[in-house]
C-alpha cells in the first residue's frame, strides 16, 4: 500500500479524487520527529498524490510498503512503519535451529562479551554493537553454506545435517539476537570492580557468578512473563526492532546481486575495515597525540585555565579535532543516532556543561575550585580522591570516622550530571504526557483487547513457550539472588531484595509499553539510589546490589523484550528464540566474569589512574562515587534540604517544567523547529559526562553532521547504502587493532613503549594531571567543618543557602 493510500485508509477517504486533509496529517505527525513536516516536496505529494521515491528499491527495505497492491489492511499490519520495514509472509519450512545458528552465535557471543568487558575497562573505549555481528554473521553464514558437507545424518530415528541448504534469514536472526543480548555486558561486574578495588572485597568466582547470572536471568524472566503485552500487540512497534528488520531484508535481497554502479557492501565493509584497522595504530600506539588533540594546552601546558577550558582528559573539552574513533564514538556511534537528537544532547552540552559548569566553577559554587573542574572520582577536603576505606567498616557506614575523616565532594560536571538526572527523571513523564498521552492510552487500550496482525497470525503456525518456562527460569534467578545476598556479608536483607525486584516488577510494562511505542526509555538508576539510599542508609555494597536488581533487570528485561519483537517481525520460532537468549546470556556470564579475573590478576594497575595502556576503569570512579553519595553517607548528609548538593534538587522542578513551553510553541508553529525539541534527549543524552568529557560530544556532533545531516540531505543513495556498514567497520576496525596492539605490542613482557613527544606531549599538562584551581598545602583543608565556617564562603560567591552541619 503506498503513502497516500494509506492515509486516505486513516481518514476514511476511499475516492482518489477527495483530498487528503494535509493539516491534520501533519498535526498528527507532530509526535514523529523523524517525519520531515518541513519540507514542500512531503506535503506537496500528500497534496497531489505524486508518487516520488527519493531513492532506488533495490537501495532499501521501504520499497515493500509502496510496492504491495493497495488492498484489505488486514493482509498486513496497521502501522506504515512496519509495512515498510517487515515482510507479511512466512516460510514455516525454512530451517532455523541449524548447527550454523549455534556454532557462529557461540562464536558472536563470547567475542562480542569478551571484547565489550575487555575494553569496557579503558579510556578511550571502544563498544562492538550487535550491528558488528549483524553485518559479519552474513559472510561468514554463506562461507559455512559453500564448506560444510550437506550429509545427512541419522540419530537414533532424528535426522539432521551440517548444511541443511542455503544460509537464510532466520539463521542470521537468530545469531544477531545472541549477540544483541550479550553486547550490553553484565552490569554486575562493576560492583565486582568497585568491592576489589575500594572495599578490599574478592569473595571469590562462586559468588561473582551467582551475582552476575542471577541478575541477567531475572531481566530475561520478566520479559518473557510480559510478552503478550509488549511483544504480541501490533501496536507495540518497537522502531529499534524495526530498524533491525529492514537491514535484514537489505542484506538478504542485495546478497549475492551485481551493481557495475557501486561498490558492494560486502567489499565496502572490507575496504573501511582495513583501512580504520591500519590508521587507528597512529592514535592507538604510535602517536598517540592524535587522540588526545588537545594542542591549545601543548601551547600553555601550565596554564590552569587554558587546560581547564580545552583540556580532553579532565578539562570541559572545548574542541572539535581527534582523530581517534574510539575518542568519537565513546558515546556510541555518531552514524546510528539521528540528527535531531544528536543536535539536543550537543545543546545540553554548550548551554550546561560549557556555559554553566565554568560559572559554577569560577564561583566556586560547591567548592568546586579545589578540585578539576570534570572527572568522575569524590575527593575529600584535602583535594584528594576520597578513601571510603575511610568510613566504611564491616560494609557499613561508620558516622564517627566520617566525622574524623571528610565529608564528601565532587567536581562540577558531575555535580551538575546528578542536576540532569534529576531532570530526566520528571521531564520524561511531562514530555510522555503531552506529546503521547492520546497515543499510549489508546494503544495501552488496544493491547489489552488487540485483534491479532497479520504478524501474530503466521506466528500461530509455531509452539509457543509456555509461560511456566520463563517462570523456572526467573525462580532459579531468584534462588541465585537469595543465595548471593546471604551467604556473603553483602549487608543488603532478603526482604531488601525482594522490594528491589517489585520495583522493578512494577516499572516492567510501564516501561516496556513507553520504549516501544515513542521510542523513549525510563532509566530507575538514580531512583533506585534514592529509595536505598534512605531505606538501607550506610550499605554502599548494599546500596549496589539493590541498584542492580531494581535497575538493570528493568534495562536488561526491555532488551530482551526488543529482540523478542524482532523474532515475532522475522517469523522466528519462540522456542528456538527462547534458547538462543537464554544458552548466549548464560555463556556470557562466565565469559565476562573470566575476562574480568583475568584483567585484575595480569593487568599491571589494572583500575588506577595512571595506568600505560588507557585500562583506569573510568566508569568505576562514578559507580564508587554513587555508591558512597547514595549507600554510604547517604542522601541525607549531601543532597537534603540544608546539605551542600541540595540545590540540584531544583532539577526535578525544572526537568517537570521546561517541556511545557516547548510543547505548545511546536503546536503553535508546527513546521518550526520546536518540534525538534526533546527535553528527555536534552537531559539525559549527557549522561555519560563525566567520565566523558566535552571532546567526545564535540567530536561526535561533528562526525554526525557530516553523515547524518550532509551525507544523508545531499547523497541520500550513498547514505543509505554504506551508512551503517561504515558505523559497523569503524567499530570492527578499532576493537581488531586495540586487540592487536595491547596483546602484541603492550603486555608481552613489559611491551614495547614509545616514549617520544608525540606519546608524551599530552600528557605534561594541568589537564592530563587532573590538576585543581586552587592547590592546598600540606594539612591544609576546604570546606564546611560547621555552619559558622562555611558562611564567609557563601557570602563570597553570592549565594544564599541554608546549612546545617555536614555531618
């Protein structure tokens, strides 16, 4: 059915010759700002009708919508999106559950999680997305296909075969779905990280793998127990699953076709791999200066506001030059992200953290002066990083040595990265409201008493899994989970536990229903602190576990459910899907627990800010931070009313209001670009500052403007054709050379430095040395000790607060 028809079906217009209602379409259309409202060609060929195509059919999965025979809507699902995206029929007999799915998704799985926690660990990092695996599996799929014998074999009365046929789209599915599950890592190896390297806490292999496979598997229960409201419906769209099947049909129909006009992407994909393989050894190994590019502080390596502004390291970043992949992509792949959002979150970053964060700093708002002005660690009022060795005894908050010791401080970007999260937290639920709430009641309506798709109709002809299935496996979690929080000192109760898994039990389908039908996501990482930190006040190993199981079950149960959409869209039997998810997440458990051990045990300095080879573990420092802010001192002593942080709990009142304005300004002016405003993206999309800082948006924005704005805007063919598979070989290229380079060049033997100025310049700064504005003196101290101490300080900086003694 094409566009138009399409819309005359919505407003119940069957005559040719009776317009479309162009202004209603584009009113409805306001909640997508992926729908290009602006442009005079869109409404010109709703107007006329014109059939225009931007690009070729063979160039994109799309071309199925406009290419089926404008008929019943009930031959294929209501949505347009998904017309153009999923095909409506189905092979039964097509062979899934082959010995190809499993040997190259045990493959995918173990190098995809081995790789993410290997390099999780570094700084720049690099993230192999399942896109990687997606691409890789095809080839290497119809390579098995030519190599393997087509023999069949007869097993007591089962008969089966290495090559059951040509390599099809199901097998690669499913390998693609083992590798989506695991590509995320377990969570729960940061609270193994942080217990080793701050609470001198190594309990052992058996208790880090019951805590990292309970709390994978319970994620992966609650999925399965929610399906039939998040997976069945037809309205249940899920666009990242849509994304995912339009490839698949790409790839698939383009295999094997000769285009003398271009370069196949299979060659394309080879050509970028090896290229970003050979250039990433300049700024991964032998110039390292390129990666770091921070040469205004080269010019002035001493000046401490030229380092603070420019500096990459633990400066606001206030460039655009790296010629590091790992440096632009750190926070994910500017190729994927759309450019609206790509322009919110680099808005967040010029108006709070290059705008704002200086004034708070050179006002020395929150002391902020005595430390760097971004990095992810606490210090202490002695300018050094903060101890909790310090304050924690037993596991437990000890009140008299945090007295003796320090209250606790943090540096301004991640001040102000807390404030956002505030924001995020409330704006989410003002955005949902004003923009969706028609379309999610509605579809909440139509979920519950949903007539069954074209889709969910041909998935009939497969077993379903029973629901006792997912049952078991969330009861052997919990068991797990109980068994974790028991037998070692964990601090954290059973019944702490439990009221970790209703939250998240709670948040499941709310949740679930939000992502997949606007596209955005709830995150319960700052709310689960909140509630722990004043239920189990002084348990930061408490205060994580509850994190994990209330938090990461609800993240990890909404990946899982997106790959469940994407079998229910690709005809992928739910059996066959149910042990492909559940056999990939289980290896991966003792995959990413062993590469772990093994980074502690052979890594010199493994987690410490100077180690050579970039592993400082970066992500550790905000976790332990949370961990003592939240679990350890607690809420109460840093962000109540009358502590030093509590004005960020302005940010809640801001992230409820500063929607609304927007909201009616894109109503009043529909084809202005109000409409683009997300105030969510806004605040969260900077979630990852600190430990990233302003180089690894900038760069990324840049990256992005050329490929998501220019590319896409003026070579839409090209765009369309290598975008992604270019996205996918830079990863590829990065994670193959950083392999190479760290267990060929830097760990045998002490490795081979090269110690030269273009390995050494960056380092010789106030920005790679984390220096602060103010340096104290030996025994000498900052900050509130009492109320009558920290008034001539409040005074100076022109703020009116209320304190109460920290501690």
């Amino acid at each position: 059915m094409d566009s138009l028809t399409s819309l005359r079906y919505r407003h119940g217009k069957s005559d040719p010759d009776v317009p479309v209602d162009v202004d209603y379409e584009i009113e409805q259309h306001l909640n997508d700002p992926n729908w290009d409202i602006s442009s005079r060609t869109t409404v010109d060929t709703l107007e006329l009708g014109e059939k225009k195509k931007a690009y070729n059919s063979d160039d994109d999965a799309t071309s199925m919508a406009s290419s089926r025979e404008v008929g019943d809507l009930d031959d294929d699902s209501p949505y347009p999106e998904v017309r153009a995206a999923v095909p409506n029929t189905d092979d039964p007999s097509i062979p899934v559950n082959t010995f190809r799915v499993w040997f190259l998704g045990t493959i995918v799985t173990i190098l995809l999680s081995g790789m993410n926690q290997f390099f999780g660990m570094r700084y720049p990092s690099v993230f192999i997305t399942g896109l990687v695996a997606q691409l890789v599996s095809l080839p290497a799929g119809k390579f098995m296909e030519w190599a393997l014998p087509t023999k069949v074999f007869n097993v007591g009365g089962v008969t089966f075969s290495f090559n059951p046929g040509p390599f099809n789209v199901k097998e690669h599915v499913l390998i693609t779905v083992m590798a989506n599950v695991v590509a995320g890592g377990a969570y729960a190896t940061d609270v193994i990280a942080v217990q080793r390297m701050y609470f001198n806490q190594n309990w052992g292999a058996s208790y880090q793998l019951l805590l990292v496979i309970s709390s994978q598997m319970l994620g992966f229960a609650f999925a399965g127990l929610t399906r039939r409201f998040l997976v069945w419906p037809a309205s249940m769209l899920w666009p990242g699953a849509l994304v995912n099947a339009s490839l698949f049909s790409t790839l698939h129909k383009a295999w094997g076709t000769v285009d003398k006009r271009h370069m196949s992407r299979e060659k394309f994909f080879l050509c970028a791999l090896g290229a970003g393989f050979v250039w990433y050894f300049l700024p991964g190994y032998l110039f390292t200066a390129l990666s770091i590019f921070n040469w205004v502080c080269w010019i002035a390596p001493n000046n401490i506001v030229v380092n603070q502004v420019f500096g990459y390291s633990t400066g606001l970043g206030m460039g655009f030059i790296t010629f590091d992949w790992a440096m632009i992509a750190y926070i994910g792949s500017p190729l994927v992200t759309p450019w609206w959002a790509e322009v919110n979150i680099f808005a967040a970053v010029v108006l709070v953290y290059w705008i704002a964060v200086p004034i708070i700093y050179y006002k020395n708002v929150f002391f902020s002066k005595f430390m760097p002005i971004s990095a992810a660690a606490s210090f202490d009022n002695t300018g050094n990083e903060y101890d909790p060795l310090q304050i924690i005894v037993d596991g437990e908050f000890d009140v008299d040595a945090y007295r003796a010791y320090s209250p606790i401080f943090i540096p301004a970007t991640f001040a102000v990265s807390y404030g956002m999260g505030f924001a995020t937290l409330t704006s989410i639920f003002t955005h949902t409201f004003l923009w969706y709430r028609r379309d999610i009641v509605r579809q909440f309506r139509s979920s519950l008493r949903d007539h069954k798709d074209v889709h969910a109709r041909l998935m009939m002809s497969y077993k379903e899994v029973p629901g006792w299935w997912y049952g078991i496996l969330g009861g052997i979690a919990m068991i797990f989970a109980i068994i974790t929080v028991e037998v070692w000192d964990t601090k954290l109760p059973v019944w702490g536990l439990v009221f970790a898994i209703l939250i998240a039990g709670l948040y499941m389908i709310p949740s679930g229903m939000l992502q997949a039908i606007t596209n955005q996501t709830i995150s319960l990482n700052i709310l689960a602190e909140v509630i722990v930190g004043y239920v189990l006040p002084g348990r930061p190993i408490a205060m994580m576990l509850f994190k994990t199981y209330c938090f990461f079950t609800v993240s990890q149960g909404t990946g899982f459910i997106s790959d469940m959409k994407l079998g229910h869209y690709m005809k992928i039997p739910p059996r066959a899907m149910f042990w492909a998810q559940t056999l990939s997440t289980l290896v991966s458990c003792f995959v990413v627990v062993g590469v772990q051990a093994w980074q502690f045990e052979n890594i010199d300095g493994f987690c410490t800010p100077d180690q050579p080879n970039g592993f400082t573990c970066p992500s550790l420092s905000v976790f332990v931070s949370a961990a003592m802010i939240w679990g350890g001192i607690g809420p109460q002593r840093t962000f109540s009313v009358g502590q030093l942080y509590s004005p960020l709990l302005w940010f809640f009142l801001i992230g409820l209001l500063a929607p609304i304005p927007f909201y009616f300004a894109a109503k009043r002016w529909p084809r202005s670009p109000f409409r683009y405003v997300n105030l969510p993206v806004f605040f969260t999309g900077v979630g990852a500052m600190p430990p990233a800082t302003g180089i690894n948006f900038s760069s990324w924005f840049f990256t992005g403007f050329i490929f998501q704005y220019y590319m896409r805007r003026k070579h839409f063919r090209w765009w369309i054709r290598y975008n992604y598979i270019l996205s996918a070989a830079m990863d590829s290229a990065v994670g193959l050379a950083l392999i190479i380079i760290f267990f060929a060049l830097q760990y045998p033997k002490g490795g081979v430095n090269l110690n030269w100025w273009g390995n050494t310049v960056w380092q010789n700064t106030l920005d790679s040395m984390g220096a602060p504005f103010y340096t104290l003196q030996p025994n000498e101290t900052f900050g509130p000790t009492t109320v009558r101490s920290l008034l001539p300080v409040l005074r100076e900086v022109r703020l009116t607060f209320s304190f109460s003694q920290w501690s």
